[in-house]
C-alpha cells in the first residue's frame, strides 16, 4: 500500500513563511514542545523558511511580527487543540494545517462527539456525563469504567475504575481539568487507532500498553509499549475500521489530517473512543508510524500535512525530493 501523494513537488519557497506554533499552557505543553521541534527541524532540514512560536508568550505580537503565509498547529489539548487557536488565525487571515473552528471544538469535546456518532449509528461505548459527586451513582452500571475529563487529550487525568467505592476519587481527579467529567464504559480488548491524511486513510496501528491501560506515561514515555503495523488484522476486518474511522472523521466535519481511536471487543466488533485532529509528532507518536507503512517518512508526512493548508503551488521537478 502506498500514500497516494499529489503527484507534483514542492518548492520550498511554495509554502512561503511557515509559523509552526507549539508549546501554548495546557496539560499536554510538554508534547507539544516534543512536537513542534520535530516539525520545525523537519522543514527547516527541507529548506522552507519557518519560525518557532511558543503560543503561551505573546503569540498575536509574534504572528504580527513574523507575518507568516501559513501556519503549522502543532499544539495539544485546550487552547490549541479546541478551535481556540483556529479562530484566531482566521480572524488574522491565516492558512493553517488541520480542522477547522467548530471540528475542533466538537473532537476536543469527548461528550459531545459520542453525541455525534450514536446519532448516525456509530459505536461508541456506554458513557455518562458527571457534573457533582451525586450523580456517580448513576454510573455504577457502566463499571469497570474509564473516568476521564471530557476535554483533555493524552490521557491526561484518566483514571480506570473496576470498583464503585473508587468513583469518588476517580472523579475528582479528572474534575481537577478541563472540562465536565465523562465515565465511559471499559471495552476488554486490544487498542487501535487509524491515522487520516489528506482524505486518506492510513494503516491502522496496534497498541498494546504495559500497564492498565494506554495512559501518558505507555504514549510518551514507555519504551515498553508495543506498536504493531501492521495491525495484525484481515484485510476485511481493518478495511471495516478504517471506514469506521473516515465516517467518524467527516461526521464530526474534520479535514486535513487527524487520528481516530478504537478499541476492539470480544466478539470482533470495534468501538470509537475519540478523534485527535492534532495528534503528536513526538518520536513515540502513532501517525508518524502509520505515514511509514505507506511510505512516507516524516519530513514527506509534515510536507504533505502543510500541503493540506490549501493554495501551495506545485512545482514539476525534484523540489523537496518527495516522491515516494
């Protein structure tokens, strides 16, 4: 399988100055900063004019400033991730790579996601929505059960629960961020998660953490957890995610690139857990190692991730030696 890649080249001076904007003040800061060095070394490596802008410090004077053609989000969790960042840059008239304001807002909002999904039949685990301590008692039917803020990435501030008396904790820990608490049921089976680019579909990736679950430490830190690609599946069974993934992807109106995860139970049958329309680019990150197994190593996958911010004229020689 191959990426189907545009079938011209780029000239470094096609993508004009490129902020890649990294760092910002959420929970997942520390990836971001992972993130955007990768990104930004990879297109200053490829020769394109770039600047690093940390959008914690001063970002409207920097951008003011450096008057970029476009703009490379490579920013995680609430401010970046959440259609925050993406309404200003339209507002100062700014290309940038990714999902727009409101496919931002809606894949960041876990909750409301799950909405979506049961609302045109997708799967989706059981969940519910937890604003006071009070209502834990409605979840205990859900147990064992992930206990997560409903507007975090990362795995920031979850928390895996199999007993009804550890809820309460449970629940305070996630409400210490971002967003209403959101108790989803606990699917027994493998993890995977299915990368897009452009409208493509890449391979799907098998996860298979060390400890409980697939929490910060197994995605960022580890180098125990086990990435498979891949997947191990029949074709017939990863084609069904995969366009589990897409549908799941266009209903929450998402575009450019991004990265839908699942788990897979028992029987076989594969449940959507959330969309990452900015997932990593760290040296663990999953779409990275799904872009390889279609050929394209990670300076072609930010090429072709910032080709996605539109109006990139094509050159017809070797430029960027992208062809794969």
């Amino acid at each position: 399988m191959k990426y189907e890649q545009r079938a011209d080249h780029y000239e470094a001076k096609a993508f004009g100055k490129v902020a890649v904007l990294f760092g910002g003040r959420s929970a997942e800061r520390e990836v971001s900063l992972a993130s955007g060095d990768r990104v930004y070394a990879a297109l200053q490596k490829l020769g394109v004019d770039c600047q690093l802008i940390d959008a914690a410090e001063n970002l409207v004077e920097r951008l003011l400033e450096y008057a970029p053609d476009r703009a490379f989000i490579a920013l995680h969790g609430t401010g970046g991730e959440d259609g925050t960042i993406q309404g200003l840059l339209e507002h100062m008239g700014i290309p940038y790579s990714g999902s727009d304001v409101m496919s931002s807002a809606l894949a960041m909002d876990k909750y409301r996601s799950k909405l979506l999904w049961q609302s045109v039949g997708l799967p989706t685990p059981a969940f519910q929505i937890v604003n006071n301590a009070s209502e834990l008692e409605h979840c205990v039917t859900l147990l064992p059960a992930f206990v997560k803020p409903s507007q975090e990435g990362s795995s920031v501030g979850v928390t895996r629960v199999n007993r009804e008396q550890d809820l309460k904790d449970a629940w305070e820990k996630a409400q210490g961020h971002h967003g209403p608490v959101l108790v989803e049921q606990f699917i027994d089976g493998p993890e995977y998660t299915v990368a897009i680019v452009n409208g493509q579909v890449m391979p799907a990736v098998r996860i298979d953490a060390e400890g409980a679950f697939y929490d910060y430490e197994a995605k960022y830190l580890s180098e125990h957890t086990c990435y498979t690609v891949p997947c191990g599946l029949t074709k017939a069974k990863e084609q069904e995610m995969q366009a589990i993934a897409l549908t799941a992807f266009e209903v929450l109106g998402c575009s450019g690139w991004g990265r839908v995860d699942f788990m897979q139970d028992e029987n076989g049958r594969f449940w959507l857990l959330e969309v990452n329309t900015i997932p990593g680019m760290t040296d663990h990150s999953l779409v990275p190692m799904a872009a390889k197994e279609v050929g394209l190593d990670f300076d072609q996958l930010v090429v072709e991730i910032l080709a996605g911010t539109g109006d990139v004229v094509p050159c017809h020689g070797k430029a960027l030696e992208l062809s794969v």
